[in-house]
C-alpha cells in the first residue's frame, strides 16, 4: 500500500475516531494522515532528503551522515517548505505553520497522561484539509 493510500485510509479512521468520540487515536490518525501525505510528496518529487539534511543540519555523526533523521518530525517542514519554494507556491507556506499544533497533539494523544481536547482538534481539521488540500496540489504541480 502507498503512502498516499495510508494518508487516505487514516483521513477517514480520524473520521470514524471522532464520530465514535475515541479523540486521543483521532489526533494520532490525523497527525500520521498529514505526515504520510507529507513523505509521498518529497518522494514523488525526487526530493533528496540526505543532501537537504546535510545542508540544513550540517551537525554528521561517524558515518557522515546528518544526525537529524529522514523524515523526522523536526526536518520533514523544512523540506516541504524547500518543495513549496521550488515549485513557486509561496501563499502556501503560511498553512504549513500549525504543524507544530498537529504534533503536539500527537505527543498528547500517546504519551501523556490526559487526552487532546475533542472541540480543538475538530477546529485543527479545518487547517489540516487545508494543509491536505496543498500537499495534493503539489503532487502535480
């Protein structure tokens, strides 16, 4: 199964989550949705995520390799945001910057003792389709 496919299938088990009010596995199918959708894009795009680390996080283990990890939360926004820049899509930028609201309630969700705020997380869906809605125009594009 594709990336893509996985990004679509959780889409809709954050749906079935949120109807059946199971709010702390909603925001981790929400969170994963977004990031495989994410991923699909840098890889359809040729996107060369060991360079990119080296020149963003020049910081090299023994091995030379970056010691930021591809695909990681902290490196994947940066490397959209060079695809947004290379395809002259600069009006989208500005959605990518919740992201950090997404993760937060992904760490929330699984490893805290309390659960992410149902109304919260229905608003964030809004920002997150919108988010979803860039990343398909960037498959293309």
């Amino acid at each position: 199964m594709s990336l893509a496919e996985k990004s679509y299938k959780n889409l809709k088990l954050y749906n079935c989550c949120i109807n059946k009010d199971y709010i702390d596995l909603a925001a981790n199918r929400l969170y994963y949705s977004i990031f495989q959708a994410m991923k699909y894009v840098l890889m359809i795009n040729e996107f060369d995520y060991g360079e990119f680390l080296l020149r963003k996080f020049p910081d090299k283990n023994r091995k030379g390799k970056s010691t930021q990890r591809e695909y990681s939360h902290g490196s994947i926004y940066f490397a959209i945001i060079e695809v947004i820049d290379k395809k002259k899509k600069p009006h989208m930028v500005k959605d990518f910057s919740d992201l950090d609201k997404l993760y937060d309630f992904r760490i929330l969700a699984d490893y805290e003792d309390e659960s992410v705020d149902k109304e919260e997380l229905i608003e964030f869906k809004e920002k997150a389709n919108i988010i979803l809605e860039d990343l398909e125009q960037l498959k293309g594009a």
